[in-house]
C-alpha cells in the first residue's frame, strides 16, 4: 500500500477501494471513521455506479460522472468501463470526448494525473515529468498532444489533454495496460482559437500558437527528456496539427519507439477494413482504386499504409501510385495546384490527365470509377446520393467508408449508402452506427475505432520494448484486427465489432511481438509471444 494511511490512501485513486476497505484493512491504514460503515465488494460498488449512469441522459454528464470516478478509484473505473464496454467506450472516448474537450475550463477540476508542459518554459520538462512519474510506477507509455488538430473540431489548445487521459484510459480497458506505467501529457504551445484567447475563464497559455524553431526546438528537449527517463518507453503523439504531426513523426519514426495514432494507427484501420473488402469482393488490395476525400493528416496517413499494403503485395512504388486520388478543398489534387503539403504532392495527379480540373465530387467518382473511398474531410453530408449511386455504377461492391468523427462531421450516413446503393457497399464508418435493415438483409456496420488497433499495437510495443515501431509491425497489426472477421454472411461488418474489443488487442499484440521479433527490433527476450503478451496484461481487481 505504498505506506500510505488515513485521508492520504483515501485520496490516491490506485489505491482507494473506497467502501471495499475490510474491517482489518481499516484498522490497519487508519480509515475507521473515514468510512461509511458498510464493506460493499468491487461487484457491488460496480452496480451503484451503473444504477446511477443509466439515470443520466446527457452522454457528457455520463462522461463527466464516470471521469471523477477515474480520480477517486482507477480500479473501479476500470471495471465499470470493462463490464460495459460497448456501451460506455463512447462515453469514455469517442465521440463524447469531442465535447469534453470542448467544455474543458469551465469544468475543470483536478489534472487527472496529466503533465502539463508550457512552450515558454522547456527548462521545467524535466521536473513536471518527474513529478507526476515519480508517484506512479515505471513509464512505458506516453501519449502526448499539443491540442492543435483534437478530432474533427481543431484547435483546442490546453484543452487537448482530455484527448491523451482519454486514449490512455482506452490502452487499459481494451487491451490491460497497467495504468500505473501510462502517462498523459499536454504541450500547451498556446492556441489559434479565438474564442479561447478571449474567454476569461481559458486555463491555457493566451497567445497565439508558438511555431517554428521554438517549437521544434521544444519538442526535441522533450523527446530527449522522456527517452532519457524512460529508455524503454513508447511515444504516441495524438492529434497535432497536419504540419507539425508528420514532420515530428518522420523526424523521430526511426531513431526512437514511437508512433502517431492519427497518421498511422487511422491507415493501419482502413488497411485492415481492406483485407475484409478483398475478400468479400474477390479482388486484392493491389488491384483496388483508392479515392481519399480530405487530403490532410489523416488522409494522407490512410494512402500512405494503403500504398505500403500494396507495394507488400507486389507492387512498385510507381505502379502503386497510380491507384491513389486525393479530393481536399481544391478539387481533385493535381501537381500544377499551389500551396500543396509533402503528401499531398506524392498523391498528386500529372497535369491533364483529364479534360478540366474536377471540383465536384460526383462527377470525379463518375470520372475516376474508384472501388474505394475513403472520408476523412469532416464535412457533413459529402458523400451525396449522386456520389454513392456513381460509385455503384462502376463497382459491383464499392467500399464506402465515411470515417469522420464525431457523428456530425460524417460524410454521410450507413443507413443512406445501404439504400442509395441498393444494399451493395461495403460501408465503415468512424463512429457507431446502428445495424441497418434493408429489402430482408441485417447489415451491421464496421466501425473504423482505433480502440481496435492501437491499444493491442500498444501492448505488443510495451511487451517486445521494440526499438523502433516498423512499417511491418503496423501491417502485422492490421492482419491481427482483419483475422477476427467472419465474412460468409451478407451484412456482415468490414471490421470487428467493439463487443470484440479484448480479443482483438490480444491478436494483435501478439501479432506485433512476433513482428519485433522477426525484425530483430525487440530488446525483451521473447520465448512465446502469446505468454509474454498474457503475462503483460493487467486486470481491473482491488489488490
């Protein structure tokens, strides 16, 4: 009990059991009196707080009932959100973290066991993550954001750190990382976001966003404090703005563990939605015609694994390229546009290839005839009628996968391309969708959660201490999440359902750790992958 007593232990949320505390425990850490006088079991305490969630309506106030759980009793939470983890990962996660985030200052209450790091101040990195890290046990994982690029709503500067609590808190409910080896870490870098720079009660930097060699200068102190602390530790940078997330990860991807989950983890999703689509359509991956609409972080990230997946196959770089298409605010991205980000200009179209630039998006699925496309815009609604009916035109199964969250940024709606498309698209989106009913047929949406991918990718990082995080570890994860599909049946989803959740964390870990350890990128001794990946595992039980 780390020698902790009385109101001390009360207060430490990996320690508290609350009422759970025996009648010898009591006497033994001075808690007699402290305490209501019932001994409740975990099982109890579990259906008082269930009783009281389904008593809320609001799904932000649920958030915010079960986050102040999360400080006052980490084992708890962890059985709560476990026991009802499909209903409740919304909750926890996305897409009520969007508006969590949103509300953060005019709600904020304790940090949470987060880091929060000023851009003004690189001399205390060191200090604040050794404050915190030094209550909890060794650091194998850190997610870290600068709040810049949250979601699908953008800048939200400081209030960002819900997103790295939040995705933290996923590793451990889907995939048993120990929450006492995890921290959460905000890079307060200031905001572009005026309605936060002029509202009074913000609790971030007030200044416009620090950019350039500060910036970058900052985040190497960072990189270099955290792997000096923690030389085995995993990086997992979460929703930075398009620019800095690619520059910081191609800067860092090769010399240190580490990973973006917007850039990576999003394409390493869609590649496994791929694998599924390949089956049921009888026709490779290699073979299939990619059209990406949104060509920012996440766009780019979805073709670049597509395109990895292809060149595996057998492709060469050129040959691979040819298949991509890339729709953002211009139109149909072309090499003559101007201003055009680095990944962009690798998916670029040569000048006149077609007969004028294409704006609309039906007419380029009319004209392109892709047998994939991808939403990662976050504008509402893209995905039209006439869109989905031109890509049924040209593919007999076309893949329409509108991946945006939260549910109000979505290209469109399953149940709207089930019906435009007459029953045949192969459809994923970002958020949860309800089954769909159409002409007799139960179609049940795959969902493109990440919570399926990077928790598992996580573990299996965490288990192998893996030197780096290689383009085949990401292809070993997406085969894990594709393996646990059964597509004999019409309807069935492209992707595993969240009820599946553990299991697939579990295949896919143990999928990475073998990965690791074939590419000779593990500095733990593996034996058995599946034992060491078992034996990592931690479950929410009062010690």
């Amino acid at each position: 009990m780390n020698n902790l007593k009385g109101l001390e232990l009360l207060r430490n949320p990996f320690l508290n059991k609350g009422t759970a505390f025996t009648l010898e425990e009591r006497k033994k850490y001075d808690l007699t009196g402290l305490l209501p006088c019932a001994v409740m079991t975990l099982e109890e305490q579990e259906k008082v707080v269930y009783e009281k969630l389904k008593s809320i309506d609001d799904a932000l106030d649920k958030h915010f009932y079960l986050m102040n759980i999360y400080d006052t009793n980490r084992i708890l939470f962890y059985y709560v959100v476990k026991k009802h983890i499909v209903e409740l990962l919304p909750i926890v996660y996305t897409p009520t973290i969007g508006d969590a985030v949103i509300n953060y200052s005019k709600n904020y209450d304790t940090p949470k066991d987060a880091v929060f790091l000023s851009i003004n101040h690189p001399e205390n990195i060191k200090k604040s993550i050794e404050a915190v890290s030094n209550d909890l046990d060794d650091i194998k994982l850190i997610v870290v954001t600068d709040g810049e690029g949250v979601l699908g709503i953008g800048d939200w500067g400081v209030q960002g750190v819900d997103i790295s609590i939040g995705k933290l808190a996923v590793y451990t409910v889907a995939a048993g990382l120990n929450p006492r080896n995890v921290l959460p870490i905000v890079i307060d870098a200031g905001t572009n976001n005026e309605a936060l720079l002029n509202d009074p009660f913000y609790v971030g930097n007030k200044h416009k966003r620090v950019t350039g060699e500060k910036y970058y200068s900052f985040i190497d102190e960072f990189v270099k404090t955290c792997t000096s602390l923690f030389p085995d530790v995993l990086l997992h940078w979460e929703d930075f703005g398009r620019g800095n997330a690619s520059t910081i990860l191609e800067k860092y991807r090769n010399n240190i563990c580490t990973f973006n989950d917007d850039i990576q983890g999003t394409g390493v999703m869609m590649v496994a939605a791929l694998n599924s689509v390949a089956k049921v359509t009888n026709t490779p991956i290699k073979n299939h015609k990619i059209l990406v609409f949104g060509g920012g972080t996440a766009g780019i990230g979805v073709s670049d694994q597509i395109l990895l997946e292809k060149i595996r196959s057998g492709l060469t770089l050129d040959e691979a390229l040819k298949d991509f298409y890339i729709v953002d605010r211009q139109g149909l991205i072309t090499e003559d546009m101007q201003d055009l980000t680095e990944g962009q200009k690798k998916y670029s179209r040569k000048k006149g290839e077609f007969k004028k630039p294409l704006k609309d998006l039906a007419e380029i699925v009319a004209e392109v005839k892709p047998t994939v496309l991808i939403g990662t815009s976050g504008v509402h609604g893209a995905f039209t009628e006439a869109v989905v009916k031109n890509m049924a035109k040209s593919t007999e199964r076309p893949a329409i996968m509108p991946i945006s969250n939260p549910t109000k940024l979505a290209e469109a709606k399953a149940e709207d391309i089930i019906k435009w498309s007459d029953g045949n698209a192969l459809v994923v989106t970002g958020s949860p969708s309800s089954p769909v009913e159409y002409k007799g047929v139960t179609y049940t949406i795959g969902q493109a959660n990440n919570a399926l991918l990077y928790p598992g990718l996580g573990l299996g990082i965490v288990v192998s201490k893996s030197k780096t995080v290689s383009d085949g570890m990401l292809a070993a994860a997406a085969h894990g999440v594709s393996s646990l599909i059964d597509l004999s049946v019409k309807g069935a989803p492209m992707l595993p359902v969240i009820s599946k959740l553990r299991e697939a964390s579990k295949l896919v870990a143990t999928a990475v750790v073998k990965e690791a350890v074939k590419e000779n990128l593990n500095r733990a001794p593996i034996v058995d992958a599946e034992n060491a990946v078992e034996n990592e595992i931690w479950e929410p039980y009062y010690r």
